[in-house]
C-alpha cells in the first residue's frame, strides 16, 4: 500500500466499516415506495424498458411531444435503483464526452454537437423549474486540476482562464493541484437520484404509467406489432423504446457493443463549516482531475464531499452482480487518496459506499439505432456521461422512432455504430492491458505502444 502505513491503514478500513454499503441518493426518506409491477397482458402505444434517466427521459418527452399517446414503463427492479441513483450528479452540456473526443470523431460536425449539448443542459435546467423538480440542480462550474507535472499542459497555460498553482488553491485548498482551469457554465450539479424521482413523478403528471419490480424479458414482432414478454404476461405496443443501460440487451447483436464496468464512489459525513473553510470551496464547483484515471469529486447540498472515480473495473465475462457494488480495495484506495488530496480533513469519516455498472463502449460516448424493422429504438453507451446525455438520447430515440429525419437523426454520431468488444478471454485481456497502460500513462505522462494503437484505431476504454 503505497505511503500508507499499517495503523494508518487499519484506520481507514476502520473507518470504511462504519460507513453503509448504500449509495447516498438513495439512502433518504424522500425515496419514493416502489410503483405495482404489471400483472397480466397490457396494451399501450409505447413501452419504456429501463426506469434509469434514459427510460424516464423517454417518457416524459414521449408524452411532451404527443400528449395522447399512451405509454407505459417497466422497470425490472426500481426507478434509479442503478447508475442513475448511483452517479457523481455532474450534468454535462457535452454530449461526446469532451470537445477533444467529439473533435477528433465527428470533426465536420463538432460544432452542432456542441450547440446541441448546451441547448439540451438548457432544456434539462427548464424541465426542472417547469416542474418545480427539487433536486439542487445548480449551476456552479467545473475544476479541472492537474496533479501531475506533466498535466499542466493539457490545461492550456497560455489561454486565458488558466490557474496556476497559488491561483487555484485560493479556490480549493488541496496541496496536490498544480494547475486549475473552470468551466464556469459547461455542467450542472445534480442530486440525481431526486432528479429522476421528480422526472418519474412528471411523467405520470402526463399520463406516463410506471411499474417497478417488472422485468422485459423478451421483446418480439408479431402482426406489425411489439410484444414485450414479463414474468406476468405480455405487453402490446406499437413501439419499444430499450433504456437498459449496461444490462443483457434485449437486441441479440447489441450484445458485444458495451461492457459492464464498475465505478466506486464515497461520501463524507456533513464538513462543519470549520472543516469547510479549512478548504476553501466556496464557489462549490465539481472538480475533477486530469489523469487518465481521475476522481470526479463534489459538495452536496448538506456539505458533505462525494468522491469516486479512478478505478475502473471489469469482471471477466461481462458480470454484473450485486456483491460487486462493494469492493474493499477499491474504497481503500479512494479513501487514501481523499485524504491525501485534503490533508485538513484527516479526521473526517465516510458514511456511505457504494459501487455501479457503467455502460462503456469503444467510443465514449452513447450510440444509437433501431431494431423490429424500425419499431424499436435504443440508445446505449453513455460511458459515464449520461446524466445529461440522457435527455438528447431519448429525442434521438423518439425520432428514430417515428421515422423522420431531424437534425438529431442526421447526425454522424447518431447514424454510426462504434466498434464492438471483441468475445471472451479478448476482452478480458485487452481491457486488462488498457487498464495497465493507462496508469503507467499517468505516471510517465507517455502513451505507449498498446495505447498509441487504440488511439489510432479510435477504440478507448474508460469509466
Ligand atoms: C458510480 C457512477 C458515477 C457516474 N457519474 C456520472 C456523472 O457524474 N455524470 C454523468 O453524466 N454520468 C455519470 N455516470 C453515468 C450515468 O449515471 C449513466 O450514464 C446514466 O444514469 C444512465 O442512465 P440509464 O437510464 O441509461 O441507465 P440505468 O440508470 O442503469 O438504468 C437502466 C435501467 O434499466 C433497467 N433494466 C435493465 N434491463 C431491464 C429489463 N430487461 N427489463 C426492465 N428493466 C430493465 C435496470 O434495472 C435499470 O434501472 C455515472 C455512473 C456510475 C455508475
């Protein structure tokens, strides 16, 4: 264990002990008690597969666009049960996961992604004022540190906007930022998790029927018609929307375009506001670091930190399962490196930890199709971006689904596919030696052979 010794490890599991193995967001009494499952056959006009942001987004905008259609979500477990309920709560104006990734992809339409991404932060800000949704969204910019010499660079010390050292400790005081730069209107801040209870609740404003507890397992084309199989009976709808995240997908062949990798997360206990000026942190922008593997870091409404990021891991074989939400090295890693980062909250304790599935795929960034001859509509991929993502995802959807072309539907990035993971043990293995490279990549601050490859290639593997 690097720079820690044994007491002061043995603290730390002490402390990792005390802290629940539930995701904060979801650790509240606002949680909303879990919708009836379908009993039986139903009949609809759309069905929503997926009770994340990408399903809940779907139906809120399905019935926004055509006030009478009927639509029905089903939700195998519960609404923001996964990444949803689980995630940093950074809502991006980026669509492609940064403007170097989106450049270097769809270089001829850049620009329109990008003024799609802010009118999409803009629309998702207007959502929740339209529906009084509280959930703290805020606007309050994002802190990109550089921790290591060689990340200065990449924060553009001769552009305007650069902090060096002295200048971005006077924001937050951590002895490990050697540079800063802020986006001052690129994200928002959200609680997620109300965020999606407050989506859920407007769509059944309109009319949206939501059901928990009801997993699709099965959909179909019969007589022009969608039937979506359930442990009740069946639904018949005229279209499918497949919201399902780093789950088995419904489509067969969308089987190799996404893996289930986790990410952890921790959160501190309240700060006092002594412990919080110790720290500085009064504009309470996100922050995240520059590494190839980065912590995302930020304040909640009630002062804690909550920190995650750094380690991706993938289990051999695609597995997803709930034991691996909690992963002891992984949280000690976090916890060492938190306090390593802020030295003046050494006696600071964490109450919660947890861990969730990202959907990450060889592009970054989500992607999109039909299947059923048009009468479905999936968007996957969103690669840990996809608290604002979400809501362009589920317009692309609904377009794709009727069929028009829009300026969504022309889009490059919506019309091609990213190449898939190759089957098992490659995939094990090459995410593996990716894993590897990177963090010798941060360390050296050079990208080697492996990873020069890949980049060529445009595949990539991230959280
Ligand atoms: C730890 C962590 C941190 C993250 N941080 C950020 C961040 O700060 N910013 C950001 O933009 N993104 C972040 N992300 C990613 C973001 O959370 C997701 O991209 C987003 O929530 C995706 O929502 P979703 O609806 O597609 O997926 P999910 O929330 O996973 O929802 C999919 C739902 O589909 C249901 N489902 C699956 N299969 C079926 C079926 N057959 N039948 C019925 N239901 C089914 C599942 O139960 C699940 O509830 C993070 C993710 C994690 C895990």
């Amino acid at each position: 264990m690097t720079g820690t010794t044994a007491s002061a490890a043995d603290e730390i599991d002490r402390v990792l002990d005390a802290a629940v193995a539930v995701p904060l967001w979801l650790d509240t009494p606002a949680r909303p008690a879990p919708r009836p499952a379908v009993r039986g056959d139903a009949e609809t006009d759309l069905v929503v597969i997926g009770g994340g942001f990408t399903g809940l987004w779907t139906a809120l905008r399905a019935k926004e666009r055509a006030p009478d259609r009927r639509v029905l979500l089903l939700e195998a477990d519960r609404i923001a049960q996964h990444a949803t309920g689980r995630n940093g709560g950074f809502c991006e104006g980026s669509l492609t996961h940064g403007e170097a990734n989106g450049r270097r992809r769809w270089p001829d339409e850049y620009d329109v992604l990008d003024r799609l991404g802010r009118e999409n932060l803009a629309a998702i800000a207007a959502t929740v004022e339209r529906y009084g949704i509280d959930c703290d969204f805020r606007i309050d910019g994002v802190l990109s540190v550089a921790t290591r010499p060689h990340e200065v660079a990449d924060l553009e010390p001769d552009e305007p906007g650069f902090l060096d050292a002295d200048a971005v400790r006077r924001l937050v005081d951590s002895p490990t930022y050697l540079a800063g730069r802020v986006d001052d209107d690129g994200c928002a801040l959200v609680d997620p998790a109300r965020l999606a209870w407050g989506l859920a609740e407007a769509a059944e404003s309109l009319g949206v029927r939501i059901a928990e507890g009801t997993p699709a397992e099965d959909v179909s084309l019969r007589g022009g018609r969608v039937l979506v199989r359930t442990p009740g009976g069946t639904v018949t709808a005229d279209g499918v929307v497949l919201a399902t995240n780093a789950f088995r997908p419904l489509l067969a062949r969308l089987r190799w375009h996404t893996v289930p990798v986790y990410d952890y997360v921790l959160a501190t206990e309240p700060l006092t506001p002594e412990q919080l000026a110790a720290v500085g942190w009064t504009g309470r922008q996100g922050i995240a670091d520059s590494g190839n593997r980065f912590h995302y870091y930020r304040l909640s409404a009630d002062d804690r930190i909550i920190w995650g990021g750094y380690d991706a891991v993938y289990h051999f074989g695609r597995r997803i399962d709930p034991a691996l939400d909690d992963r002891r090295a992984t949280h000690r890693l976090l916890a060492e490196q938190f306090y390593e980062t802020f030295p003046q909250l050494r006696g600071v304790r964490f109450t919660h930890r947890w861990g969730g599935v990202i959907d990450t795929c060889t592009r970054f960034c989500a992607f999109f199709g039909t299947g059923l001859r048009g009468r479905a509509a999936y968007a996957l991929g969103f690669t840990g971006l996809g608290v604002g993502a979400s809501r362009f995802a589920a317009d692309a959807m609904l377009d794709l689904l009727d069929g028009e072309a829009t300026e969504r539907t022309r889009l490059a990035m919506v019309r091609r596919r990213p190449l898939p993971f190759p089957p098992e043990p490659f995939a094990y293995a090459g995410i593996q030696l990716t894993r590897w490279s990177l963090a010798r990549a941060d360390v050296t601050g050079r990208r080697n052979v492996w990873l020069r490859t890949l980049d060529r290639l445009g595949l990539g593997f991230d959280s």
